[in-house]
C-alpha cells in the first residue's frame, strides 16, 4: 500500500469517527434531557434532578470541541484531496470515492 493511500485511509477514518462522536453526543443529550423530564414527572428529589443537569451539562460541554476536532480534520481531508487527488496511488480507488462522500456528509453539517 503507497503512502499517499494509507495517509488517505487514515484521514477518511478519523473524519468518520469524529462525525459518529458528534452525533452521539447529540444523541446523548437527547436521551439524558428525557430522563431528565421523567425524573421530574415522577417527581424525583433535587438531588437526582442536579446530577442529570450535571450529567447533560458534561455532554453539552463535549459537542463545542468534537465540532472543533470535526472541521480540523475536515479541512485537512479536504487539503489532502486538492493536493493528491490526481496521484496515480490513489485515483480511481474506492478509497478516493469513500473519501469524497464523508467530506461531502459531514460538510452538510457545517452549512
């Protein structure tokens, strides 16, 4: 395997990754702010309800640095593709296409 595909692996990888970590701490906040309003209907004492503010707090805290993380490696993906897209190791490949259509997906997410 050329340097210039693995480097390709490894970038289209981490974009992935990081795009599965944003939507689920998105997920996350989600299914905690509901545990949240069912811990209130039931009428659950202060002491539960301030650990799951605490415990969406800690998730909300996490989504500003993973998009941070996300469109750092989105742009590096992006410069690697301008760069080296015409580079025989990797033109045509699968690899080259898969890396296409993650930047297009997690660039819909930046819009």
């Amino acid at each position: 395997m050329s340097e210039t595909l693995r480097k390709l692996k490894i970038m289209t990888g981490t974009l992935r990754r990081l795009n599965k970590e944003l939507a689920s701490y998105h997920k996350e906040e989600i299914r905690e702010r509901e545990r949240l309003e069912t811990i209130r209907s039931n009428g659950g004492d202060s002491h539960d309800l301030k650990k799951q503010e605490e415990v969406i707090g800690e998730t909300v805290q996490m989504i500003p640095e993973v998009r941070r993380r996300l469109q750092m490696a989105l742009e590096e993906l992006q410069s690697f593709l301008s760069e080296n897209e015409k580079d025989e190791d990797i033109a045509g490949k699968e690899e080259l296409l898969v890396a296409h259509q993650i930047v297009n997906e997690v660039e819909q997410l930046f819009e």
